[in-house]
C-alpha cells in the first residue's frame, strides 16, 4: 500500500495522500506590503524581489495586528501581488542578504552639504537666547 492508496482526510475523507516534499522552504519573514489605498499586510516572502518579477509572491498573509484579513481564507495558503497593486515593500534589514540588523556605529550620518553630523547638530539644537527674549517680550 504506497502513499496514494491511503486515505487522506478532507471534505469527503476520500482524497489521495501526496508525498510531502523532502526540502523545507527557507521564507523572509515579517515582510510588509503597501498596497495603494489598502492597509498594509504582513508577509512571509519566499525569495528577495527582482527587477524581472512581475508580481510579489508570498505566504502567511496577516495584518499588522496578526490577525488573517476577511479576503484570505487560509494563511498558509500562496499569494500573489502584482506589482502595479504595491506602492511598496519594507523588508527588515535582517532578513534581507547582505544586510547587518542592527547599523554599523563606524557609520556617519551625513548632511546634504557633506559636513558630518554629529557636534554641529547639537549645536543647531542649541536656545538662542537673543530669540527668546524676543518672543517673551511679545
């Protein structure tokens, strides 16, 4: 008796057992989709996205809030997006190759005008006092 002869349950307990597949699927998970004007939905992606994709295909479709939305009937199911539906797509910097979680500190933010940021902008943050005294004296 191999797989196919045995009974699987189902709505009529009458379907074929297929084998499962010997691999499991490595997924990004906590992917977030912005649709236009819908909600965002979290996803589980199978692979990062290419140039030459023409639709987003993902699993475990969820809210932000974890909760299933009312058009999926089953998470697990596969999903397809196409793109000219995404505004656009935020996948965590973990998740995605090549990408540390956390920001380098060797890291500087820069300006527009190129000047490092780091004592100058305390000392934009800093009260000017002339200006103060103009706005009590108001």
């Amino acid at each position: 008796m191999g797989p196919r002869d045995q009974t699987c349950p189902g709505p009529s307990g009458r379907g074929q057992c297929l084998p499962r597949p010997a691999t499991i699927r490595v997924v990004i998970r906590n992917a977030v989709i912005h649709i236009t004007n819908e909600q965002p939905l979290m996803v589980d992606l199978f692979d990062m996205p290419t140039a030459a994709d023409v639709g987003l295909i993902c699993t475990n479709v969820r809210g932000l809030d974890g909760k299933k939305p009312i058009f999926v009937d089953y998470s697990n199911s596969i999903f397809v997006f196409p793109y000219d539906t995404i505004r656009f797509l935020e996948i965590l910097a973990g998740a995605a190759t090549g990408y540390e979680t956390a920001p380098d500190e060797s890291l500087v933010a820069v300006s527009p005008d190129g000047a490092a940021d780091g004592a100058d902008a305390e000392a934009d943050l800093e009260l000017d006092e002339e200006f103060l005294r103009k706005i009590r004296d108001v």
